[in-house]
C-alpha cells in the first residue's frame, strides 16, 4: 500500500486515518447530542407554550378588567368636576352680587328725547342715563327705579 506522504511509514497512515475517523465520530456525536438536546428543548417549549398561552390570557383579561374599572372611576371623576365646577360659578356669581355697591332709587318723572330721564331721588330732581337693557317707553310717571353709582337707569 502506498502513501501520499514520502518517508511516513504504512503503520503512520493507517493510525492517522483512524484518529481522523475517531474525530469525525467524535464530532458527529457531539452534533447528534447537541441536537437531541434542540429537540428536547423545542419540545418542553410546545408543552409549556399552551400554559404560557393561558397565562397571557389571564393577564390579558385582567387588564382588560383594570381599563374597565378606570374607565368608570374617570367617568365618575369628570362628573364630579363638572358639579364641583357648576357650584363654583353660582358661588362666582353669589360673590359677585354680594359685592355690589348699594343701588340708589329713584321715581322716574319724564322722559326727553336724547335718550336721558328725569327721576327724583335723595330729595332732588336729576337728569340721568338710561341703560341699553331698560326701555324708556315702558317707563311709567311714579314708578320707581334702580340707580347704579354712576347714577344710571338699570332697572
């Protein structure tokens, strides 16, 4: 038997094509392991897979039970703050009309023709303003009105 290798002996050879044989065995083996060992990981994964399944899932409803529950305690909050807003403003309004000046009275006497009024008040008679809001042809002789401090019809 010859040899591709000058000077090695027969003996050499077939001892170095044995320990490539052993490794490639060796290899494969360790390949062959490895690989029953991918298996039997992918298969402890689809056996888990249907829990893991079920506990997102579970989760997943629990969620949905928390968003639900936030959901009405925000409704009920939105409510309460519109009330609690609603009350501000009649309070706003209360505080506005408790700080008024005082109004003055009058008896309106006559009406001219630039839009002013004669009304007698505090024990003489004066020519005033009339509001926007107050229509002079309503107004009767002797009846009696609201003077803001400028001394304006505004009622």
């Amino acid at each position: 038997m010859q040899h591709d290798r000058p000077g090695s002996r027969p003996e050499e050879a077939d001892d170095h094509s044995a320990d490539e044989g052993a490794g490639r065995e060796t290899s494969q083996s360790a390949q062959i392991r490895f690989l029953e060992e991918e298996i039997a990981l992918l298969r402890r994964k689809l056996t888990e897979s249907p829990r893991h399944v079920r506990l997102l899932e579970q989760r997943l409803a629990e969620a949905s039970e928390r968003v639900g529950q936030l959901t009405e305690r925000n409704t009920k909050l939105v409510d309460t703050l519109r009330e609690a807003r609603s009350q501000l403003l009649a309070l706003r309004e209360e505080v506005d009309r408790l700080a008024q000046p005082p109004s003055g009275y009058g008896v309106y006497l006559a009406g001219h023709e630039d839009g002013t009024v004669d009304v007698f008040t505090a024990g003489r008679r004066m020519r005033v303003a009339v509001s926007p809001a107050v229509e002079i042809d309503t107004l009767k002789r002797g009846q009696s009105v609201r003077l803001n401090e400028a001394l304006t019809v505004v009622e």
